[in-house]
C-alpha cells in the first residue's frame, strides 16, 4: 500500500476537533474535566518587566539576569532576553539608553 503524506495542518485540525468532541462527551457524562489545568507561571518578560519598573535607573543585562535569579530562582539566557528586549525597544515599550542597558519608556 503507498501511503500519501497527510499535511501537517489536516493532522492538527483533526485532533483538536477529536479534543473538542470528547471534551462534549465528558460534559455531557456529567464529569466535566478530569483534571485540573495547571495554572500558568509567569513568563520571563513579564518578570523582566517587572524588575525595570521596580527599578530607578536602567539595567544592565547581566544585573537582569542577577536580579532575576536572586528574585525569582529564574536563569535566563543572556542572548534570548537581549533578543526579547531588543524587540520591545522596537516596539517603543523599551529604551536602551547604554549598550545591553535598559529601561521602561
């Protein structure tokens, strides 16, 4: 049997319909979720953001990450949150007044 390749969004279609459905079936059985859905932490930006707003002057990059870990037990990768702040100086949200320094506009 020669078997076609089904494209990728017809697959992903399909299961949320199938998750859709027996969601309904669940309700309607009167269990409604098994299980509780886990709540959400926070995400690295939210949590850079707020050390720039906690904070009088501008931050380094690495003072963000120092902070970020003592704070929050959280490891941020120095490339990744430069590439993130580098898009929300971009976007108007952000200043760099210093290379790798930052602040809220």
């Amino acid at each position: 049997m020669d078997e076609k390749k089904v494209p990728e969004e017809v697959l992903f279609l399909h299961e949320e319909l199938l998750k859709a459905q027996l969601q309904v079936i669940r309700r309607l059985r009167g269990r409604g979720e098994e299980r509780p859905r886990a709540q959400k932490g926070r995400s690295n930006m939210s949590v850079v953001i707020d050390l720039l707003k906690s904070s009088k002057k501008p931050l380094h990059v690495s003072e963000i990450i120092r902070q970020a870990r003592e704070r929050y037990g959280l490891s941020l990768d120095r490339e990744s949150l430069v590439s993130a702040l580098v898009k929300k100086v971009k976007a108007g949200s952000v200043v760099r007044p210093a290379p790798n320094t930052f602040k809220l506009s």
